[in-house]
C-alpha cells in the first residue's frame, strides 16, 4: 500500500505515468543499495500490466 501510495504520489508530482514512476522508484531504490523487493501481499488485477512488467524485470 505504501509502496501504491508513493508511486501515485510521485507520478503526480512528477507529471508522469504511474508505470514510470514505479520504475523511477524501483532505481532509486536499487541505487541506493537495495538488492531486491519484498512483498507481502500482491493482488495483480490492482496494477496495470506495465506496472507488473517493471516489478516482474527488477
């Protein structure tokens, strides 16, 4: 939910599409020393295919 939450947040301040956003937010994390996603509880029909495309490559 956070992780939604942000990328909404970002995609609107940022003038972009929430796909970019994810991936956006999926370098900085990266970048910044992450070395994977962790997530608990994923309901894909919450997320369009691009999004899961981003999440399915990282």
């Amino acid at each position: 939910m956070i992780a939604t939450t942000c990328a909404l947040l970002a995609a609107t301040l940022l003038g972009i599409s929430n796909e970019q956003a994810v991936q956006r937010l999926l370098e900085l994390a990266r970048d910044a020393g992450g070395d994977g996603i962790t997530m608990e509880v994923v309901d894909f029909n919450n997320y369009s295919p691009a999004v899961c495309k981003s999440l399915r490559e990282f």
